[in-house]
C-alpha cells in the first residue's frame, strides 16, 4: 500500500469520524455533554485540516479555485 492510499483511508475515516462528533454534538442532551462533542469535534476538524493540507502539498488532493 502506498503512502497515498494510507493518507486517502485516514482522511475517510477522520471525515466520518467529524460526521459522528457533528451529530452527537447536536443530538447531546445536557450542555457538558454538548460541550464535550463540540471539543471532540473541534480536534476531529484539526487532524482533518493537517491531512488534507499535507495531501494537497504533495499533490495528492487537488485543490481548486
């Protein structure tokens, strides 16, 4: 498996697991569990935003205008 490949099924995986923290955090019932999500949630979007930036540098995710 190449590098690529990897950096591909990491950013599926991270993408859903921002899906999951998006509805957990919408769904939660109390506002400490709300708050926790939405911290979960933030630290989801950071990892994605460092692998799609690192894909985009080697040229791996095109990114468009």
């Amino acid at each position: 498996m190449q590098d690529q490949d990897i950096m591909e099924k990491e950013l599926l995986v991270i993408k859903g697991i921002c899906d999951l923290y998006l509805h957990a955090t919408i769904e939660a019932t109390t506002l400490e569990v709300h708050n926790a999500f939405k911290e979960a949630l933030n630290e989801s979007l950071n990892i994605q935003n460092k692998i799609y930036t690192l894909m985009a540098e080697k040229g791996w995710y095109p990114m468009e205008n």
